[in-house]
C-alpha cells in the first residue's frame, strides 16, 4: 500500500502517526451502546422473535450479520420490542469470553434484521455520526483496538469488558470516501487470503491421508520397498 502525503500525531502511542485529514474518536463521541436484557428463553404473554447471540460474532469470519443466518428463536415483553430490534448498521459486539483474546469481537448488521432482537449476552453499538457501514466491520477488528480490549479485560475464570471501557475505546476515522476504498481494499485481500488458507488445508488434509496410506501398505506388504 502507498504512504499518503503528509500525517500528523495521532496522540497515541501505540498508534502512532496518521494520515493528515484523519480522525480519532472515543466510541463514546460517535456513538452510543445498548444492552437488552434479552434472555434465551420462550415467555408466555411474550412475542416470539429471532435473536442475534454470542455464537453469531464468535468465529463470524465474515464479519456481517444478515438474513441468510439462522438465528435463535427467543420471546420478547411486546413494550421492548422496538426499543431492541436490530438494525442496519448496528454494530454487535462480545463484552466477555474465556479468554482476552476474543473480548471485543464484533459485527456489522448490513440490513434490517426480520423481527431479530439481540441478546443480553452482547452489546449493541449505534453511530451517531455517518459511517460507511462495509467500513465498519473494520473499525474495531484490528489488532489496534482488540489488543485494547484485551488489556482492559478484568476477570479471572472469564474475563470481562466494562461499558465504560467501550465508550473509551479510541477509533480511527477516515474521510467517508477512504472509508470505501480501504473496506473494498481489505473484502478483496482477505478473501483471497481466506481462499490460499482453504487451498493450503485442503492439501494438508491430502498430504495427511497420503502419509497414513503409505504406512498402512508398507507394513502390511501391499507396496513393494
């Protein structure tokens, strides 16, 4: 990737310089969280929903909430129904795990989500500002911020993210047009990527079977040494 033409201090040491016309935020300046209180559970009086759960963002190496996913079917109170339903470019982040490593973990909803709430067991976070939402995935997907919340992470049997070190999380901004070009930039080397891991498995796999098989014909007399 090219250097841009000019940075400035980012205020950050672990960060370093960034691009001039570049931004830094707290989570807290750009956006809000919410949690729901949701339980994965089926209530009489209540209305059956779908609901978005710590499994969805765990291992979600696409990073996007859509349709497509089969969701958990949980009831909701009718009066918290709107107040919890998930929308198009919300970000859905795990606030605890058992280990630091995957604290943090998030992922966009990149359309209007059918009658889908989302668990107590995640955080919801909205912007308030205008963000492109393929960009989004990004922002706290990185080693940057993730080694941030792991740091912050307190808890010995599991650990634990606090709202408060949410909202004082610092994220990168780029202009809304950078935005686009680094989110197309990194959909298209990451699959690629993705794609020489499934190649590279695949052939492990072979190379596996091939050296059982090799041992199996050896010993018991079915190739010729």
């Amino acid at each position: 990737m090219e250097e841009y033409s000019k940075y400035k201090p980012s205020g950050i040491e672990w960060i370093g310089d960034i691009p001039y016309d570049w931004n830094i935020f707290t989570m807290r300046q750009v956006g809000h969280f919410d949690g729901s209180g949701i339980d994965k559970k089926i209530n009489k009086n209540e209305v059956l929903v779908k609901m978005v759960n710590y499994t969805d963002i765990y291992n979600n190496k696409s990073l996007i909430l859509d349709n497509k996913r089969e969701y958990m079917i949980v009831s909701c109170p009718v009066e918290k129904l709107n107040k919890v339903l998930v929308k198009k470019g919300d970000l859905i982040f795990t606030p605890s795990s058992e280990t630091v490593k995957d604290i943090g973990l998030s992922s966009v909803v990149i359309e209007n989500l059918d009658n889908t709430v989302y668990s107590y067991h995640v955080l919801r976070y909205k912007f308030s500002e205008k963000v492109n939402i393929n960009f989004s995935k990004y922002i706290c997907n990185n080693y940057f911020v993730l080694n941030w919340f792991s740091k912050s992470a307190l808890g010995t049997i599991r650990k634990i993210l606090s709202r408060q070190d949410f909202k004082n999380t610092k994220i990168i901004l780029p202009p809304l047009v950078k935005q686009k070009e680094i989110a197309d930039f990194l959909d298209k080397k990451t699959l690629h990527i993705d794609n020489l891991i499934e190649n590279i498995t695949k052939q492990i796999k072979k190379l596996q079977e091939y050296r059982k098989s090799i041992i199996s014909e050896a010993v018991t007399g079915k190739a010729t040494i």
